[in-house]
C-alpha cells in the first residue's frame, strides 16, 4: 500500500499531480493539493516527478 502526502507549506495549487494521477487521488481544495483518494494510490510516482514545488511523497507501507 502507497501512502501519498503532500507539504501544504510548499504546494503552490499549480494543479499538475491531479491532471497526471492515473487513479484521481488529488482534488485541489483551496490552492493546495489534498490526496482525498490516497487509498488508491498506485506507487507509480508520477506525481512526485511532476510536482516542481517537490511537495509531493509517497510512502510504501
Ligand atoms: S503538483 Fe505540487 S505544487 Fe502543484 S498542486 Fe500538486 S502538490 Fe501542489
Ligand atoms: S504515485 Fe501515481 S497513483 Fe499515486 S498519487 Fe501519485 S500519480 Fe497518483
């Protein structure tokens, strides 16, 4: 299981993890992006290496 956490301090709301997550974990909520599907979470990555901010970990449990 894949644990996705995003650092609210250094998420802009840019928007991109959203647009790119295969499964739709993030929705943004006022500018800043919340993983209200984390339990979905592939692992695949993607929106670590999307997120410029670096805002974005994913943690495997
Ligand atoms: S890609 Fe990064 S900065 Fe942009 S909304 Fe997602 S977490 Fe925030
Ligand atoms: S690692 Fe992949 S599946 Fe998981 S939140 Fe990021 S883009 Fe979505």
């Amino acid at each position: 299981m894949f644990t996705p956490t995003v650092d609210h301090e250094k998420c802009i709301g840019c928007g991109e993890c959203e647009e790119v997550c295969p499964v739709d974990v993030y929705e943004i909520q006022d500018e800043k992006a919340v993983p209200v599907n984390a339990e979905e979470c592939l692992g695949c990555d993607s929106c670590v290496e999307v997120c410029e901010q670096g805002a974005i970990t994913i943690e495997e449990t």
